[in-house]
C-alpha cells in the first residue's frame, strides 16, 4: 500500500485524474477509474472493475471481478456487488441515436447486496439491505430488506439486515426483529 496516498491501486490498473478515492480502500487488476469518479473508504475493487464518470460509490463497498458502475450509478455504503453483475444507464440504447450525458438515476441502497450476474435495469432503486439473487433482473423498484429471484425479478420473501431469510414471525436468529406496514418491512 502507497502510505502516501492511503490507498492500493495495482499496476495495471488505471486511475483518471480528478478523480477521490477513500483510505484503505484497495482497486485489483485491470481496473479504470474514470474522471469524477468518488470512492469511499475501505473498499475493494476486484479485477477488471471499471468506474465510469461521476460515479459515487460509498464507503465499505465490496465490487467484485468484471462489474462496471456506470455514469448515473450511485452506491451507498456497505454494498456488495458479486461477480459480473451488470448495470445500465439508457433506457433505450441505440448506436445510431447515441445518447451523451443524459442517464438514468440507478441507487443501490445501503447494506444491499447484487448477487452474481444480476442485472439492474436503470432509473431504478435497490433498497437498504435487500438481497438480489444471483441471475435475478431487476426492472423495478425493490424495497428495503427485499429478497428477490427470477427473470425479471420478483420478491418471494424478506431478509435481515445480516442477510438471513426472515420466516413468517420476521424474528431473525441474530435478534432483530421487524414488522411488516403497509408492504413494508420495519426494523424494530
């Protein structure tokens, strides 16, 4: 680690100028933090990540081999991405009808986690602590603690902030607890 800069950058990886990224977070191989780019402390950026323009992505962060965060993406804190999950920023993509700097807002809630090759369709919202299932699409709005599955997903049930499914009493074995309002779960 580079004591001078408080952060790990590989050597092969590439990092653009004007760009912030937090102590103690370490970016793998192959890596491109392109220009605006904020990344929070403690973070760790796994081969072939790339970070597009203006991204924020927030502090604790686990973005793990072949994900691209691009612009219009913002990650809160403590988020997992798994491996080659996928994010997008047009609505309509067209290479003869290129869109510049008008995205889609895409929110990655805090203590969510992306399983392995989800896909997240922008313009939407991933809740706090919500589990996407490995695979899974979204093309929705997902709520806070929602576990969610399929092509394009649905939720079939709840989780903890620590990850384990809830049952029917929404007791989890760590000892929270919560309580279901309105379609919305509640930590108590």
């Amino acid at each position: 680690m580079n004591m001078e800069k408080n952060y790990f950058v590989h050597e092969s990886s590439y990092v653009d100028d004007d760009v912030k990224i937090g102590e103690g977070t370490k970016i793998w191989h192959f890596c491109h933090i392109q220009k605006g780019a904020v990344i929070g402390r403690n973070c760790s950026l796994g081969q072939n990540v790339n970070i597009g323009n203006n991204v924020k992505v927030g502090n604790g962060v686990r973005i793990q081999n072949n994900v691209s965060l691009y612009e219009g993406v913002e990650v809160e804190d403590n988020v997992f991405c798994g491996p080659s999950c996928v994010f997008t920023n047009v609505t309509t993509p067209r290479a003869h009808f290129p869109v510049h700097g008008v995205y889609a807002r895409t929110f990655i809630r805090e203590g969510a986690s992306l399983g392995a090759n989800c896909t997240v369709v922008c313009g939407h919202t991933v809740g706090r602590s919500a589990l996407i299932a490995a695979g899974a699409v979204v093309t929705k709005n997902v709520r806070d603690y929602a576990l969610m599955a399929g092509v394009p997903a649905r939720q079939i049930g709840w989780v903890c902030e620590c990850g384990n499914r809830l049952d029917s009493t929404l007791k989890c074995g760590c000892g929270r607890e919560y309580k279901e309002n309105d379609g919305e779960l509640i930590k108590l």
